[in-house]
C-alpha cells in the first residue's frame, strides 16, 4: 500500500490484474504506475525516462512507496506494461478520469482519432496504434480512450465508444466522417445531441444542405426560422470572421431527410480568414439534434477543435508522442493512456500558473511543485 498520492492508484486500479507470476513480481504493479505516470507528468517520454527519473527521485518516491526491491529497470517496465490487460487498465483509468470531471449537461464533447506513428514497424509489418478519443472541450479533459485497427475501423467503434460515457445532456461533435445515422442513433440513445459535419461522403445530405441555403441566399438571408451570429477574431496578425446561420428543420427537411433521428437543426458557416494579402474563404455545413439556437451551436462548433489544439498538438509537441518508440504488446496503448492521463492532471492544476510544457518542466526540478500538482487529486 502506497501512502500519500500514490493511494490514489491503490484505490483506483485495485481490480487491475497483475499479468506476473508470483515468482516474478518483485516490483509491485501499483508502485510501477505511480511511477510510471509521475514520470510522464514530469517528462519522461519513454520507460528508460521513467527508470532514469525515478532513480534520480528516489528519495521522493520513498516517502510514498515502500520500494523493497529498488527501482525496476526499463526491461521490466517494458515488459510489464506490455502484458496488462488494456480494458481493466483503461476501465480503472476512466472510473478515475469520471470522479473529476463533472457533469457534461450543456457541454460539448469532441470526438477524433490520431494514429501513433512512431508504434508501427514497418520491418515486422506492425500497424501503428490508432486510437479514438472523446474529449470534453470546455474542461480540457479526456474522458475515454479506446484502440482501433485503423483509421477506417473509427466508424464502427465510434458507438462503441459512446456506451462508456455519461453524455446525459451533452452535445457530441464529430468531423465529416463520423456523419453516419447509426452514430447519431447512439448519441441519441446517449440522451445526447449530435452536432455533425457534414461533406460529400453523404451526398444526398449534402446537396440538400446546399439546396435549402442557396434559397436563403437568394431571399436575402432573410426567411422564417433563420437566425444569424457573426464573429471576428484577430491573432497572431490573422483576422478571421465567421458568419454562422441556423435553419429550423422543417417538417420538409424531416420528411426528406428522414433517415436522419431526431433531426433540428441546419447549419452553414461561413469562413472568411485573412492574412497580411492573401485571404482565404471556406464554406462548411452542419447538422444538428440541438435546438436551433444559432450562439450555443457556434460554440460547440468552435468548441470542437479544442480537441486537435488542446489535445493532439499538445500529445504531438509537448509530449512527443508521435515520436515514441514504444512498440511490444499492450506497451503503445498502456504509454498513451499515461500521457493522456498526465495532461489531464497537468490541464486541470491550477496550482502552478504556466503552460503544459512549463508546468512539465517545474515539477521534474521542484518536488513542491510535484507535490501540489498531485494533491489536487489526493482527495479524488
């Protein structure tokens, strides 16, 4: 049994089974996962950067864990990490992710996959890792993870991946690919609302979309149930101003797009970025469960890409994670569940004022600094 922090992985992954013979656990599995995610909140990109963190901290992790055996090296991190079980590792992880996250009642949730390029072996013709992620966009957290054969195995696994979530009253955001009628039944089944992009792979939507603007355009922008939002933002010497209009479905769009559940809203936007002389303009359609409501539904379409910025870019750059090499069993997925779950607790700190990459940095040279970051959840 740990103490401090560290009874936090006692609690949370006490069901997590330990894939060693009993001959072969010198090392306890909870003391490895303590370390392993300390280390990743405080840089190590890798599990010789686990063994070489803890090794130069081992009279801080002696405050919380017995360590009878000393530290493991990387072999026997690699090696363990590479035989769990990833659902009752990702089952425990997400049980923990959901006791601070809140409700996601009026909230969106951003759904996208990313392939872990540096997972595959072209020599052994190993695919890379793909995963799907679901990401609560207001709170910066991830909230599930889940593995997929590859990019075009997203589809399928998208519903799957809904059941493990609480999304009563959420609204889930999906990119073009994912606007299929039996993900948007699942959200639905969610008690949820879909937001959905929508592009040439469903034609007949598409052209419909267009249709029903197109008449709206050409009336002025001004007939029944139509609602108008317009925004300008500047940054980085770009100016970017987005002009959203929402159409109530009327029983006519129902009625034609009827095999679309629960169908409500319409949704064009359109895009006009300007940098220095050269402009650029981009048109891009939508539709919705949510209730016509031209402000919430610009923000949940804004909302979306938080999880490309504030997750992937973050994973990319900050953590490098294209660039792990971590390739034998269960390894890639058991790494990329540490990294999501370190940038959750290093998102949701407000102990330290800084960037991710700063808060990584201070809390691998202050153990103060690594010691508040843990305590806002010691009481989880």
């Amino acid at each position: 049994m740990g103490t401090g922090p560290a009874c936090q992985i006692d609690k949370h992954f006490a069901n997590l089974t330990d894939p060693r013979l009993n001959r072969g656990t010198n090392h306890d599995l909870h003391e490895m996962i303590f370390m392993a995610l300390t280390a990743t909140i405080c840089g190590a990109q890798g599990w010789a950067d686990v063994e070489r963190f803890v090794n130069a901290k081992a009279d801080w992790f002696a405050r919380f864990l017995s360590m009878e055996h000393g530290v493991p090296s990387h072999d026997t991190f690699g090696r363990v990490f590479a035989r769990l079980d990833t659902g009752q590792f990702l089952t425990a992880l997400h049980g923990w992710v959901d006791e601070f996250c809140g409700c996601l009642r009026g909230k969106g949730v951003a759904i996208d996959g990313k392939t872990h390029r540096g997972s595959g072996d072209a020599a052994t013709g190993q695919s890379p890792l793909h995963t799907i992620t679901a990401f609560a966009t207001e709170t910066r957290l991830c909230l599930r993870q889940m593995s997929v054969d590859d990019q075009s195995n997203e589809i399928p696994a998208v519903p799957l991946l809904l059941q493990l979530l609480e999304l009563d009253g959420a609204t889930v955001t999906l990119d073009a690919m994912h606007c299929q009628v039996e993900t948007a039944q699942a959200i639905l089944q969610g008690k949820a609302d879909y937001l959905l992009s929508v592009k040439d792979n469903q034609p007949t939507l598409h052209q419909h979309l267009q249709d029903r603007f197109e008449a709206c355009a050409e009336a002025g922008f001004k007939m029944p149930g139509l609602t108008r939002l317009v925004t300008k933002n500047r940054s980085h010497g770009r100016v970017e101003r987005r002009q959203y209009y929402v159409l109530e479905a009327t029983a006519d769009d129902q009625k034609t797009l009827k095999r679309w559940p629960g169908l409500q809203s319409l949704v064009l936007v359109f895009r006009q970025r300007t940098e220095g002389e050269h402009q650029s303009m981009e048109v891009a359609y939508f539709i919705s469960s949510h209730p016509p409501k031209v402000r919430k539904l610009a923000r949940h379409i804004r909302g979306h890409w938080a999880i490309e910025n504030s997750l992937h870019h973050v994973l990319d750059v900050t953590f490098t994670e294209d660039a792990s090499r971590i390739r034998r069993g269960t390894g890639p997925e058991i790494s990329a569940a540490f990294r999501r779950m370190a940038l959750n607790m290093l998102q949701q700190d407000t102990s330290v004022k800084d960037n991710v990459r700063g808060k990584r940095l201070r809390a691998g040279w202050d153990e103060n600094v690594r010691h508040q970051i843990w305590a806002t959840f010691a009481a989880v």
